[in-house]
C-alpha cells in the first residue's frame, strides 16, 4: 500500500474519533437505561410479593392454607407473573401454580425469590418464588430508546460527514500542491503562482515557491560548477593522452628516421635497388599507418558526444586500453569477460571514466612501487544490470582516504600533483549521466572500484 496522504489521515482520525465518542456514549447510555428498566421492574415484582406476604406468613405459622385463592388471583391479575411457587423451611414445594394451568414453561423466565419468616419468633417459615417475564411496558421503553440512539447515530454520522466534506474542501487546494511537489525534481520547472490570500494553503504555497526558487537557483549553479569541473578534468585528461601521443610516437618516428638514414646511405654507396627502396617505402607506410590510427583513437575519445547510444562495454574498455597503452608496458593486464555487454549513454563519457579509473591504478602502482604490478578488469552481467570491475594489487586505499575518495579536490597523489577532480567527476557521469553507480572497496589485494549499469538500450 502506498503511503497514506494528509486529507486522508484527517478523515480516519476524524472518524475514529467521533466512532469512539459515539460508541462510549451510546453504550454507556444504553446500559444506564437498562439497569434503570430492570430495577424498576424488580420493585414491581417486589411490591407484588410483599402485598400477598403477609397473609401467606399467617397462614404458615398457624398450619392453613388458606393462601391458594390469594396466589391464584396474584398470577391471574400480573401479566408478567408466570408461576408462583412456596416451598418451606427445608426447601419443599408446598404449593405451585403455573399461569392458565400451562405444563411447559419459558426457560427465559426469571426469578425473584422473596424469603418468609415470623418476626415474632425470628423463625424462617419458607420462601415465595416468583418466575416472570419481562414487562410489556418495559419493552416497549427499551425498543423506543434503541430507535433514539439509532436517530442519534445518525445525527453523529451526518455531523461527520459534513465535517469530511468540509476538510476536503478545506485542503484541496494542499492536496493539489502536495500532488504537484510529488512529481518534481529539481531538473524540472514546477509553475507555482503567488497567492495574495492569508490562508494557510496560501501562506504554505507562497513559502515552498520560495523555496524552489532557491532550489533551482542552487541547482543552476551547482551544474554550471560541475560543467567547469568536467571541462577541467578533460583538459588535464588531454594533458596526460598528449603525452601518451608523444610517447607512443617517439619509437616509430626512431624507426622512420632509421629506415630514411639507411636508404640514405644506400643510395650514396649505389646500392639502392628499386625493389629495396619500394620495401622501405612500405615499412614507412606500414609505421604511419600505426600512428596515423594512434590520432584516430584519440581523436574518437576527444570527439564530444551529443546524443546518447547503445555501445559495448567490452570494446569501450578495450579502445581506453590502447589509449594508455604506452603505460600498461610493464603491468599484466588481464580483461575477464563472460559476455559482451551492452549500455546505453555517451561512449566518450564512459571511457573517459576507464580511463581515469585505470590511470588512477597506474598511478598507485608506480606511486608503491609494486614489483609485479598487475591490473585486472572483469564485466560480468546479472539479471538486470551490467557490472564492471578495476583491481589492482597495490594494497588498497587508507580508511580515512576511502571515505573521501570521491570528494572533489581530494587526492592522495601530491607528490605527482594529482588535482582531485578525476574520481570525482568520474562519479558524477555514472551516476548523474549514465544513471549507475560508481563504488570503491578494498579488496585482498589492492583497490576494487565497481560500475554498475542498467543493461540494454
């Protein structure tokens, strides 16, 4: 069930309460009425009982009975009187009578027991019962008060219901408001109008459109920070592939000048074929190539994306390898895939992350001086999600580090001048642009960061 809304606690509050009211006054009125009903039917029975008394206690003490006529027309005058019956000092019928002479009686008769005894001598000469019937009279006054508490009821039960409908009009305009700050986010303009009234709805309404105002004001801020961030980030990053450039340039602009001044030295010493210069043309050829697509993979990577794609996880991580490839020499790399994964989002933000994911590692391996450095990556895919893993095994990261690892401008590399803001805005495309997480954790070895990613387009 999904959670319950003010208008509708008010109204099971309200209810609750006037049903408890209700009830606790019905009820104790209604007992009230009937012990009074029933105590006046006992001092009815008591009256009949002391009128033929003590005529009933004279005959006993003398020996007669002369007290059958007496009781005969005692049944046969009270409606309510069923049968009387007299038994003595040891509890024996002396003497019973059933009204019109009836063999079987009501079992829901009830009972009034009235004791005789001579107060002369204080001897108890025997005890008078009277079996009875509920007064007609009686009846009839308690059928009335249940028809008045059930006019009673009603009256509550309209009362209520008026009082529902009043709070619904009451908080209809707040049930709207509510409905509206239900479905916003901070990405989105929730159109709110000032309200010149001094309601309470309106003083609310007036005090949340303030609120938002700086909410959005915050916001655009915040994003234009952020949008500096990641526009810094990706400058040091074009540093850092800058120099990977140059790097994986200077062996084969080494070959090239070699091959140039071998075929320089052939041609002066005649011994420059034809075959022999179209075989170092082509090795030539076969080197520029190389780095002609060595400009192609960082040209793609730096390419800006301006709609998001579906692309494959593998192969992204693969393109950010040969990226930093000029780093990895003296690391083992091992990538572990099951599968061949597919996200959707921006490619160049993705690999972007990779790449400061796995520079990161780079730098603490170097940074600890690992001897056997080593760096593995697995994708593996669960029911709904892709994950993907970067371990080293430079021992992990401090407890005070980790717990700040993702804040911006912090870094534990100030000996190599680190700017704190790669994992960090690493985070905020997984998380904020691609709608995944990015998470850290020490494992047996080193640092495990984990991204994970809803799968599919």
């Amino acid at each position: 069930m999904g959670r319950r809304t003010l208008f509708s606690r008010i109204i099971v509050s309200n209810f609750i309460i006037m049903a408890i009211f209700i009830l606790s006054f019905l009820l104790q009125n209604y007992f009230t009425v009937k012990e009074q009903v029933q105590a006046l039917e006992q001092n009815t029975i008591e009256s009949i009982a002391k009128t033929i008394e003590p005529v009933i206690t004279l005959n006993l003490s003398i020996g007669l009975d002369n007290y059958t006529e007496l009781i005969a027309h005692t049944l046969k005058a009270h409606d309510i009187i069923e049968r009387i019956e007299l038994r003595d000092a040891q509890n024996r019928v002396i003497f019973e009578l059933n009204k019109d002479n009836k063999k079987v009686l009501s079992p829901e008769l009830k009972k009034h027991k009235l004791q005789i005894k001579d107060t002369l001598v204080q001897k108890v000469l025997g005890e008078l019962i009277f079996f009875h019937k509920d007064s007609l009279i009686n009846e009839v006054v308690m059928n009335k008060y249940v028809q008045y508490l059930f006019v009673v009821f009603l009256l509550f039960f309209i009362a209520v219901l008026s009082l529902t409908v009043a709070t619904y009009l009451n908080l209809l305009p707040l049930k709207k408001l509510t409905k509206k700050l239900d479905s916003y986010h901070p990405n989105d303009k929730l159109e709110l109008e000032l309200k010149d009234d001094k309601s309470e709805v309106s003083i609310i309404n007036n005090v949340i459109k303030g609120m938002l105002n700086k909410i959005d004001e915050h916001t655009n801020k915040k994003q234009a920070y952020e949008k500096n961030l990641a526009q810094q980030n990706r400058l040091a990053s074009m540093g850092e592939m800058i120099a990977n450039i140059a790097h994986q340039w200077r062996q084969p602009l080494m070959n090239i000048n070699a091959i140039l001044m071998n075929m320089d030295r052939s041609v002066e010493l005649d011994k420059a074929s034809k075959k022999y210069l179209i075989e170092k043309i082509d090795n030539i050829v076969d080197i520029t190539s190389h780095m002609s697509q060595t400009i192609e993979d960082f040209s793609t990577f730096f390419k800006p994306d301006k709609n998001k794609n579906t692309f494959s996880v593998v192969e992204s991580i693969e393109d950010a390898l040969i990226i930093v490839n000029s780093r990895l020499k003296y690391i083992d790399v091992k990538l572990k895939n099951e599968c061949s994964p597919l996200v959707y989002g921006f490619r160049g933000e993705f690999m972007q992350v990779m790449i400061s994911l796995i520079n990161n590692a780079i730098d603490t391996l170097e940074e600890k001086q690992i001897e056997s450095k080593k760096l593995k990556i697995e994708v593996t895919l669960t029911s709904n999600a892709v994950v993907l893993s970067i371990e080293d095994n430079a021992k992990g990261i401090k407890k005070e580090d980790i717990e700040h690892i993702f804040d911006p401008y912090y870094t534990t590399k100030h000996k190599s001048g680190g700017t704190g803001l790669g994992l960090y805005i690493s985070k905020l495309l997984i998380e904020e642009s691609m709608h995944g997480q990015l998470l850290v954790e020490n494992s047996k070895e080193g640092a495990k960061f984990s991204i994970i990613l809803k799968e599919g387009v």
